[in-house]
C-alpha cells in the first residue's frame, strides 16, 4: 500500500509537469487553433538557457527565472515572425511550420549543448518541506510550484485587463478587435506565455530525466494526452488532464501489475499515452472538462 | 494544379527517359553511390504514399515512421523466421503494412486535420518502445534489432547492390504507375473529393469511410514497401532506426518534393538520402554553419511560405507558363 501512495504522488508531481506542457499547448491552441508540435522542443531549449546560466555560476533559482524570461520573449518574437504567415493557412502547412520549428531547435540544441546527457540541478534544496517516507523533496517541490504557476496564471486571466483581453481575442477576434483589443499582439503574448510556462515545465523534468535535446518527446506526448483528456478546449481540464495521465502512467509502472500480466508495463508507457489519445478523441473528443464545439457547415 | 496530368507526350517521353537513366546510372557509378541511390528510392516510396494520403486525400500524418518500421520489421521476420526469400518477403511486408494502416484508418476516420496529425504523432513516437517490448523480444530481436542479409544478385554480373537497385527501380516504377491510374480512376476522383469538399463528396455518394481508410491502407503499405527496401539496402533492422524522426524526415521529403505530384516523392527522395552530404560538407568546412537539419528546418519553412507546392509543382508550374509563352 505505501508503494501504492507513492506510485501516486511521483504520479501526481510527474503529472504536474505535464499539465504544466498541457496547459502551453492549449493556451496557443485556444487563441490559435494550431497545436503547437515544437512546444516540447521550446521547452527542451529554455532548459538549455537555464542550464547555461548555471556554467556562468547562476544560483538554480536565478538561472530558472532568466531562463523563463528570455522563453517568454523568444515566443512572442517566434510568434510575429514565424507563426503569423501562415496564420490563415490550411492545416497542413501550419503543422509543417511546426515540425521546421522543431527540427530547428532540436538541432541547434544538439549543435550548441551536444547530444550527451546532463545532470540538471533541482530547483528546491534536498532538506526542503517535511520529509517523507512517501515523496521526495523534488517531486514536492514540483506539486507545490506548479500549483503556485497555475493559480497565478488563473489569477492573471480572471482579474487583469490585459488577461481579459486576452480571452476576449481567443473567443471572438472580431468583436475583441471592435473594442479596441489589438488582437494579432494578444495572440503574440499569448505564445509568450505558453513558453514562459513550458519552460517551467522544462526546467521541473530535468533533473527527473536529465537534460539532453530529445528529452522533451515523450513529455510533449504525455501532455497531448492529458491536454485531451481534459479537453483542449479548458485550460482547467489541460491541468487536470495532465495529472491524471501522470498518474495513471505511474501506476501502469506498478511492480504488482506487470507481474500480473508477465511482462514489463512500463516498457508500454509512451503506447498508453498513445492509447489515451486515440481513446480520448474516438469516444469523447471534447474531453472530460471541455465543451462540445459545434461547427456550422 | 490539385489534379494530376493527363498523359502528354512530353510526359511520356520524360518518363521514358529517366526510367532509362535509371538504367544505366549504376553503370556509371561505384556501388556506393548505387547504394545510396536504392535508399532514395525506399524513401521516395514512402513518400509517395504520404502524397497519395496528404495531397491527394487530405488525411495528415507525421507518424508514416511508423509503417516504414512495420514494412522493415515484417519483411525480416518473414526472412529471419520463416525461412521466406527476399521478393516473397516484400510481398508479405506490403501486406502487412497494408493491414495496419486500413486497421489505424478506421479510428483515424473519425479524426479530421489536426486531431490525426496528433494521432500519427503519437504512433510514430510510441513506435520504437513498442519494438523493443520484451513480450515481442522473441520475434524482434528486441533493442538488437535483426540482421536482414542482402539479397542475392537475381542476374549473374551484378553486385548485390546493383541488383536490389533495379529491383528497387522496378517497384518504384510499377508503384508510380499504379499511383497514376488509381488517381485517374473513379476511385481517385473520389479520393480528391473527400479531400476538396467531404461533403459534397458524401452527398454525391462516396462511401467515404471505405475509401478513406482504403487511401490509408494503401499509403501504410507504400510505406512498409519503403520500409522494406530501406532494410535490405542497410542490411539491419532495429528500434531507434525508426523513431519520430523518421517520420518527419518523410513528410519533409514530401513537401519539398512537391506533395501533391508523383514524381515529387522521388525528388523528395533524392533529397534525403544527398542533401544531409552536402550540407555536412559545408557546415564542416564552415564551423559557423549550423547543422544540416537545422538548416533544412530553415529550408522547409521558407519552402511552405514561398513554393508550398515543393519542386515538382514549381517545375510544373513552369512548363505550363512556356506553353503559354509558346502559344502566344
């Protein structure tokens, strides 16, 4: 049973993270309808920036913050140069816009930082909170900072003008574009957000997985699926979605369950998420939080 | 220029010739470069199935990594297991690779635009875990992979590597045929229905489940068929060869190739198997320069916002503008 629990909490500090991703995606599919396929990527390399402040002798929280800064600017410039050509294009070659991101980033980190694998410093001291049996002072961290992001993000949506302007620009341009909301920089900013909050989601699975520039695959896969499950269409349910899957993936890694069925489950996780996926959009697209879009035709 | 041609005689006599370049290229070069030219033909196929899915059906996937793995893995298991010859190997890889996909096509039928490229997405990124699952180490090899030994030369006087060539060449040319006349057939009219308009396509009556996950069966198999030849060619399977990588590597082929054209998939093909040489020479005698995929990451932006119908729609865009000249 104790296993079981902390199954359950590294499943719930590991699900932070990837609502953390979850929450960049749907934050630009929201204002944009794209699904960002470069967010993991994004978030991969503000890692690498935090990690250089770290060899200039940055203290961790210091190096973070930077990190977190420059992604912010970085996404709102990607936005007004790369993204905004094809903002009226058809889908496939926004996603191909995606997939050149991609390949860009994930070369050039591999190019600047090198293809091995680095240790990447925890942002919270080891003699941190309350020790326990149960979770590690990482894993508590994670929890406690990613609720702290997420209720300040709430927070900046619910009472700030510029968060107002924001939802109104993502749920009816026209209108928002009428009262005066310069729409084309909302959506710039949001970009700027979603990699602000990817890279706190980069900098959190670090030192979990270690740095290198494919790090971020399978996280950018988990979090597509709990931005599914929860419903693309709420940032709420991107969140929650993210910690179920989170924990859902740790208790397939589960010792009892894989000598139940005779072999090793977690060998099969990353094909759970893709089962997550496809199960999500076959039988309850909108997810488990989101609303049904109705399309005219 | 969304159709394919009709037959011109200048397309007949362009087609004849380069089927007979094709020919006598490896007369003129050493194995090697004949060796990378039946890798481009492996891609080339893959990417002609993209084609036949994206530009002419409207179906997206990033994920055709994962049927160019399902074509390589059946065909060398059938070697590796079963005893079967090489050719029947290829018989038996199209097959397979064809029931996967047409089974993955019945979810994916449900998935419009964006909701499919993320389902691929996630099958190509889960693929090499799969391959390595230890349920299925028996007959994969596991995270060894399988060796998968050339083919013997089918004619006395070749290499090895020659005669996979011609062998490859013989496929690539059937398979572009056939692609041809499925696209002019009711068949693929209905195809660029459903990707034009689904619904006038449906109300014209189009059985479009069938025919969707038929076009995505048939894509998978050109795929594994890819796959397959890509195997015989480098000799080994294994399961960090077919990662998410792969399957952008294909879709950048076929974009630049020109995804909504045939002969595209082979430019495209040209591309990926030459140009990561030729950038590498160039990033290595300039240490400035970033490195190949970077670059073609660049590259494949700029050529969705300038040429977004890749090579061969530009060289067809060109002929059809000196026709105009020539007519006056």
């Amino acid at each position: 049973m104790e296993l079981f629990f902390q199954l359950t909490l590294a499943g719930l500090a590991i699900g932070s993270i990837y609502a953390c991703v979850a929450l960049a995606v749907v934050m630009i599919y929201q204002a944009t309808d794209h699904f960002n396929f470069a967010q993991g990527e994004m978030a991969m390399f503000s890692t690498f920036i935090a990690f250089t402040f770290l060899t200039f002798g940055a203290p961790v929280w210091l190096a973070a913050v930077g990190a977190i800064a420059i992604s912010f600017v970085a996404g709102l410039i990607i936005e007004r140069v790369v993204i905004k050509p094809v903002e009226n294009a058809p889908i496939l070659n926004q996603i191909i816009v995606f997939i050149g991101m991609l390949m860009i980033l994930n070369n050039m980190a591999g190019w600047i930082w090198e293809f091995t694998i680095k240790p990447f410093p925890s942002l919270f001291p080891s003699d941190w909170g309350v020790q326990s049996e149960l979770i590690g002072p990482h894993h508590m961290g994670v929890i406690g900072l990613t609720l702290i992001v997420l209720f300040a993000i709430f927070l900046f949506f619910r009472f700030t003008r510029v968060g107002l302007a924001m939802r109104a620009a993502a749920a009816n341009p026209d209108s928002a574009r009428l009262v005066g909301v310069s729409v084309s920089w909302m959506l710039a900013l949001g970009w700027g957000l979603a990699a602000g909050v990817g890279a706190i989601g980069g900098i959190l699975v670090a030192p979990i997985v270690y740095l290198d520039p494919n790090m971020m695959s399978g996280v950018l896969l988990y979090a597509f699926a709990g931005a599914l499950l929860g419903g693309v269409s709420s940032p709420f349910g991107a969140v929650m979605g993210g910690m179920i899957v989170g924990v859902l993936e740790n208790w397939i890694g589960h010792p009892a369950l894989s000598e139940l069925l005779g072999f090793k489950m977690n060998e099969l996780k990353l094909t759970f998420a893709l089962m997550v996926i496809v199960i999500v959009l076959l039988f309850k697209p909108a997810g488990l939080f989101g609303r049904v879009v109705v399309k005219r035709v | 220029m969304t159709r394919p041609n009709r037959i011109t005689p200048l397309l007949l006599i362009g087609f004849l010739v380069a089927i007979g370049i094709g020919i006598l290229l490896p007369q003129f070069y050493p194995d090697f470069v004949t060796y990378q030219l039946t890798l481009a033909m492996a891609w080339g196929i893959a990417m002609l199935g993209l084609n036949v899915l994206t530009g002419y059906n409207g179906q997206f996937s990033v994920g055709h990594s994962a049927f160019f793995a399902i074509g390589a893995y059946s065909a060398a298991i059938f070697i590796e297991h079963f005893g079967w010859s090489p050719y029947a190997a290829i018989a038996g890889a199209a097959l397979c690779s064809f029931i996967f996909g047409f089974l993955f096509g019945l979810p994916a039928l449900r998935l419009e635009g964006l909701y499919l490229a993320l389902a691929t997405f996630g099958l190509a990124v889960a693929t090499p875990q799969l391959l390595k699952f230890g349920a299925f180490e028996h007959w994969t090899g596991g995270v060894q992979g399988i060796f998968v030994p050339k083919p013997a030369p089918l004619v006395e006087g070749l290499t090895p590597d020659q005669s996979l060539y011609y062998v490859a060449l013989g496929i690539t040319i059937v398979l572009m045929v056939i692609t041809w006349c499925i696209l002019h057939s009711r068949s693929g009219r209905a195809m660029m229905a459903i990707r034009d308009n689904p619904i006038a396509a449906r109300t014209m009556g189009i059985n479009m489940p069938l025919v969707k996950t038929t076009t995505f069966g048939i894509s998978a198999m050109y795929a594994g068929i890819g796959g397959c030849l890509y195997t015989y060619a480098s000799e080994f399977v294994s399961p960090d060869a077919f990662n998410f990588f792969i399957g952008v590597y294909i879709l950048v082929g076929s974009v630049i190739g020109g995804i909504v054209s045939i002969p595209g998939a082979i430019v495209g093909g040209l591309f990926i198997v030459f140009m990561p040489h030729v950038a590498e020479g160039v990033s290595n005698t300039y240490p400035w320069v970033p490195p190949p995929w970077a670059v073609f990451g660049v590259f494949l932006i700029l050529v969705i916002y300038f040429v977004p119908f890749g090579v061969w729609g530009a060289v067809e865009r060109g002929l059809a503008w000196t026709k105009r000249r020539m007519a006056g």
